[in-house]
C-alpha cells in the first residue's frame, strides 16, 4: 500500500467513526410510506397545500381509523 492510500485508508477510518458518533436522526422506510399515503389521500381529498399539517394528519389518522378515544399514548399497562 501506498503512503497515499495508507494515508486514504486512516482518514476514511476517522471519518467513518465520526459518522458514527455525531449521527443524525433519519427517517424509517415505514415512516416514508404512511407520509406518501397521507400526502397523496389530502390531495384527493382537498386538503392539499391549503391546510395546516396537523390538520391533514389528525384527518388521515381518524379516516384510517388510527385514533382511539382517551389514549394519550403515555398510559401504562
């Protein structure tokens, strides 16, 4: 191996290490989908761009029958 790619091979380990220490939140192919879903039922239902956020979601999540009366989500069982 050359200097330069011992040199090459030392840094992509530091970088490699930094990635992993300072990581960054990503978002979850499941998460990705319910927001595709959601997006493309407020544009067939209108909702699209005019309401707010919250909005669209609290009307996908009844409509998809997600919401259960009295749960916070903070119970425990």
């Amino acid at each position: 191996m050359s200097k330069f790619e011992n040199e090459n091979a030392k840094w992509n380990m530091v970088e490699c290490e930094a990635e992993r220490i300072y990581a960054q939140p990503t978002q979850g192919e499941q998460s990705i989908m319910v927001q595709r879903d959601m997006k493309a039922w407020a544009i067939k239902v209108g909702m699209w761009p005019s309401a707010e956020y919250k909005d669209i979601v609290d009307a996908h999540a009844k409509v998809r029958g997600w919401t259960q009366t009295g749960f916070t989500g903070m119970e425990v069982r």
